[in-house]
C-alpha cells in the first residue's frame, strides 16, 4: 500500500509539473518601421508594415493636412492593401528574425537627441509588443540589439531610395 501510495504522489508531482515544452512559443505577427518626423501637420511619416505575408507600405490616407498626429498613434496607421515588390520583401524579412533579449529586455537601448526626426519600430508578437521611437541607438545597448536597430534602419534607408 505504502508504494502505491508513493506512486501516486509521484505521478500527481510529475504531471503538475508545467514544462517550457508545453508553452506556445513566441510567434511574430508583424514589424512596423521606418521613419516619423515629429510633432509636425499633415502625414509625417514613412512607414512600412513586415509581416510573412510581405511589405506594405502606409497608405498615407490617416490624416488630412493640418492634422497633428500624436507620437502613440503611429502604430494605427493604415497600410496599402497590395504588398511591395517580392525583391523588397527579400530585403525586409530578415527583420521578422529578431533576437529575444530585445523584447525582455527593459533596458534603455536608445535615445531621442533632436525632435526633427525619428526611426519609429514596432514589433508585435502572439504574447507581447513594443515600441521604440529613437534618433540613434545607445552605445551601452546589447550587440544583438544594436545589430538588429542597425539592420531596420538599413533596410529602411534601402526602401526609401
């Protein structure tokens, strides 16, 4: 009796056990960049909307003229229903690998030194999202991190041009 007890309680012990198998894993569902130019009228940004499907480019259709826009509705903006060119999104969906300490960490990783311009990102994923609106990325951030905001405002410099 005593070691079916025991078996029991191990079983009972085994299976509440919660294991990191058995979590989702994170998914990304989009990554939205590019660039924003402060509190100004009108449409002042240039962003672009990455998700697996591909690169949309923002429909430039949220605001009238005159409008200003505040800097925490930059993630509402409307994108173009058709995507960019397959070669732009194979310039682009690098960005969709991300490292995950960018995410836990709650570091500040960058920096606003002028208000004339910014790089907006987002990411947003099945679990979580968050945003960074920043001039330049700071020299203390996480390499993996400093690569990954490099690499967005390449490919950002890239599809302007």
């Amino acid at each position: 009796m005593k070691k079916s007890g025991l078996i029991i309680l191990l079983v009972t012990i085994i299976l509440s056990c919660n294991s990191d198998d058995n979590q989702e894993p994170e998914v990304i569902e989009k990554v939205i960049f590019g660039e924003i130019y402060g509190q100004c009228a009108g449409d002042c940004r240039n962003l672009y909307l990455l998700t697996e499907q591909g690169i949309y480019e923002d429909s430039n259709s949220d605001t009238d003229f005159g409008d200003f826009i505040d800097n925490s509705d930059w993630e509402n903006t409307t994108f173009e229903n058709q995507p960019l060119s397959m070669e732009k999104f194979e310039l682009a969906k690098q960005l969709l690998q991300f490292p995950n300490i960018l995410l836990e960490s709650n570091d500040e990783i960058t920096e606003q030194v002028l208000a004339d311009f910014d790089y907006f990102i987002q990411i947003k994923t099945n679990k979580t999202s968050k945003t960074w609106v920043f001039d330049k990325i700071k020299e203390t951030a996480d390499l993996e991190i400093k690569q990954y905001m490099e690499d967005i405002v390449d490919v950002n410099n890239q599809l302007r041009d």
